[in-house]
C-alpha cells in the first residue's frame, strides 16, 4: 500500500513539474525509472502534441482563409478583373509566336483590369493613412500605370512614344472621361452640382502646365533659338523643375484646405432643372476598408509588379502593331495606349456622376489631367536628364496647340457652365464631339506630316 501511495504521489508530483514546465516554457527531462510513470508520461505528452497539431492546423486554416477572403474580395469579386488573363496570355503569345497585333491586344486588355486594381489598393491603404498621406498616396499612384508605361518606353529611347501617349490621357481625360461623366449624369438626374472652387483651382493648374508646353514648341518653331536643340531642350527642363515645384505646392494647398474646399461644394448649379431629386437623395456614409493596411501594400506591390512586365511587352509591341494593321504610330500611342490606363476612370467617372456625386467625377477627369501635365510628363523629362535621353516638352505645334485648345474649352465650361441655359446636353455632347474629332485629326496628320528633323533623337 505505501509503495501504491508513492507511485501516486510521485505521478502527482511529476504532472505539477509539467505545469510548472509548461507555463514558463521550460521543460526538464529527468530519470524516472518507474515505467508505469514513463508510460503516463508518454501518454501525456502524446495528447500535448495532438492538440499543438491541431492548434497548428487551426491556425494553418485561418491563414488560408485570409488568403483567400483577400484573393476573392481583390480578385475574384470584380467581373472586370476576368480579362487578367489576357496578360499571361499576350506574354506566351509574344514568345511563341512573335505577332504584335495579337499581343498588343491582349496586352491592352489584360492591363485595363490591373490599372483598376492599383487605384483600388491606393484608396484602401488610403483609410489607414489618414487624409494627409492618403491624399500624397491617391496624388502618387493614380496615374501610376501611364508613369510606368512612360518610364519603360523611356529606357528604351521611344521618346515620341512617351509624349504621344501622355498627351493621349491628357485628351482622353478631359474631353472623353469629362464627357461621358456628364451625358451619364444628365441621363440619371435632372440637376447636378459641383464644386466650383476645386474646378476652377484644377483648371488654372492645367493652364500653366500647357503654358510650360507652349514655350519650347513656340520656340522651335519660330527658329529663334540661341543654339538649336539645345535651347529648348534647357528651356524644357528647367520649365519642368518648376512644374514639379508648383505641383508639390498645388498639393500642400489642397490638403490643408480641403475641408474649404468642401465646404461650398453644393453651391453651384450645373444644370438647371427640379429640385426635387436632390431632396430624395440621402448622403451616403463612407464605405469601410475592405481588406487591411498589409493586404492593401502587398496587392499594391503585386499590382505595380505586374504593369511593369506587361507594359514592357506592350510598348515593345506598337511598332510592329503599327506595321501589322497599317495604323500610324501616332494613332496607337495617342489613342489605342492610353485605353489601358483610362478604363478605371471611364468607369470610375460613369458611376459616382450616376449617383450625383459629380465633384468626384471632376476630380477623376481633370484631377488626373492636372497630374498628368504637372507631374508626370515634367517628372520624365527629369528622368530622360538623368538617363541622357534628350527628352523635352516641345509635343510639335499641331499637339500642342489641340491640347492647349481643349485645357481653353475645359477652362470654360468649369468657369461659366452655370451661365448657360436651357443647353443641358452642351457638355457631354461637345466634349465627346471634341473627343472624336482629336481622334480623326491624329490619324490624319500621323499619315501626312512628319516631326521635323533637329538634329536631335525624338
């Protein structure tokens, strides 16, 4: 009987000394000879390592169900994203059979859906930023796609391709993405506000970038240069630092006088009509991130990864597209190349003007405009100075001068739109007008005049 009592006891004291193990981590291992002792310790030990299994299995499965919940709310719940594919697809196209037209195509189509998915990302990091970053990040990555198509056709010295094609979403956002927002709007409601102040900031901020346009490409072509080439390409980049200085400061501005400039957002009238929709309308609470801060820098990455390698199958495509279908360089760089960025915002644009929320509608069209002509086409020119690429701001007098008309007709319509009167269908229809009519000209002077010869690469 003492030596039953001494087994229990020394069992009772052997599973305290595993407690006593198990809460501070350290576990003794000790000579017991006893084997009924080494038997329920085995036991023990067993059962330990079954349920750490499955707490590891647990937590294995919540991991995929992360992974997943994430994939599907990125991916998989957007119908849009099913032309992704088309990416990989160009990709194996333009390795095994080496046609242009096919893989431009498909590369265009299978970049329109990772565009949408980089501005998607960009806003849900944005909810974790707060507004000051959020505003830095959104001003950054909205028009990542055409900076990153611009760089790569910059390394490659396509430097008449890099203009065409930021020139090409300058035209596409102000004529056909502002367009289309109206004539949707105006289908939807009868009368629709907007934001003047920011309109009219926005549209200042585009004049003084065309201005920076206009003043190499007056120059090269009056002939009044000190040196020729060297001249404007100075003038270029010391204009462009200043662009860039300006933009950094439009920026500041914005940030710390948005709560201002929202603060007379339903004070003017864009069409004149009932006012009883506005009065059905509820404001609308803003929506809740989606997936978390880490998720939204990993897709970031991921997103911007891969525009980089399909943009790279891309540009290298446009000249032989361009040869393949007979269509001049200039048409594909001006208006096939800027599809692939401008879908999200076409889309974008249609959806927030269908639910009166039209000052973000602007703020897509001539927001990314002003981005496009105060950051990005200065910041590559920067780049090309770096990389020794002679790029410069002269776009040619017949792109420039349409582009500085259609800031002028923008300017406008932000500026005295609420003066004009029973003309409800003026601006969609005007601006989409104006978009097809850029559209024909290009196609017409691409085949018929050709950039002067300077001396220099363009």
């Amino acid at each position: 009987m003492m030596d039953y009592k001494l087994q229990i006891l020394r069992v009772k004291s052997h599973f305290e000394e595993m407690e006593s193990a198990d809460e501070t981590g350290i576990h003794v291992v000790d000579d017991i000879g006893d084997p009924e002792i080494r038997e329920v310790d085995a036991q023990q030990r067993r059962i330990q390592a079954f349920s750490v299994g499955l707490e590891g299995a647990g937590d294995r499965k919540t991991i995929g169900t992360v992974i997943y919940k994430s994939i599907y709310t990125v991916i998989l719940s957007k119908k849009f994203n099913l032309l992704i594919p088309f990416g990989p697809l160009a990709i194996f196209v333009q390795k095994k059979t080496n046609q242009n037209g096919w893989v431009f195509i498909l590369g265009l189509l299978g970049i329109m859906p990772l565009a949408e998915r980089l501005g998607y990302t960009t806003e849900q990091l944005a909810f974790y930023s707060g507004p000051t970053i959020g505003g830095l990040l959104n001003a950054t990555f909205g028009n990542a796609t055409e900076l990153i198509i611009s760089i790569y056709a910059l390394r490659t010295g396509r430097i008449r391709v890099v203009q065409l094609s930021l020139l090409g979403s300058l035209l596409s956002n102000l004529l056909f993405v502002l367009g289309i927002a109206f004539f949707s709007g105006g289908i939807v409601r009868k009368e629709q506000v907007f934001n003047k102040a920011t309109a009219v900031v926005d549209s200042g901020l585009l004049l003084m970038a065309v201005m920076g346009l206009l003043f190499p490409a007056s120059l090269h072509s009056t002939g009044t240069e000190v040196h020729l080439g060297v001249s404007e390409l100075a003038l270029s980049r010391v204009s462009s630092c200043v662009l860039l200085l300006a933009y950094v400061a439009s920026i500041i501005f914005q940030l710390k006088n948005i709560k201002h400039l929202e603060g007379n957002q339903h004070g003017e009238i864009l069409y004149s009509g009932d006012q009883d929709q506005d009065q059905d309308q509820d404001e609308e609470g803003e929506a809740p991130p989606e997936i978390s801060k880490w998720e939204s820098v990993i897709w970031l990455g991921i997103t911007a990864a891969a525009i980089s390698i399909l943009s790279e199958y891309l540009v290298d495509a446009i000249e032989g597209t361009s040869l393949a279908w007979g269509v001049p360089v200039a048409f594909i760089s001006v208006i096939l190349l800027p599809i692939g960025g401008n879908t999200a915002a076409v889309t974008t644009s249609v959806m927030f003007a269908m639910k009166d929320k039209l000052d973000v509608s602007l703020g897509v069209a001539i927001g990314s405009s002003t981005q496009i002509s105060m950051f990005i086409i200065p910041f590559c020119v920067v780049v090309g100075w770096i990389f020794g690429r002679p790029v410069d701001l002269n776009f040619q007098l017949f792109e420039t001068a349409t582009l500085f008309m259609t800031v002028l007709f923008v300017a406008f319509m932000m500026q005295w739109l609420q003066a004009i009167l029973y003309m409800k269908t003026l601006p969609p229809d005007t601006s989409l007008l104006l978009s097809k009519q850029q559209e024909l000209k290009q196609w017409y002077y691409s085949r018929i005049l050709k950039p002067r010869n300077t001396g220099r690469q363009k």
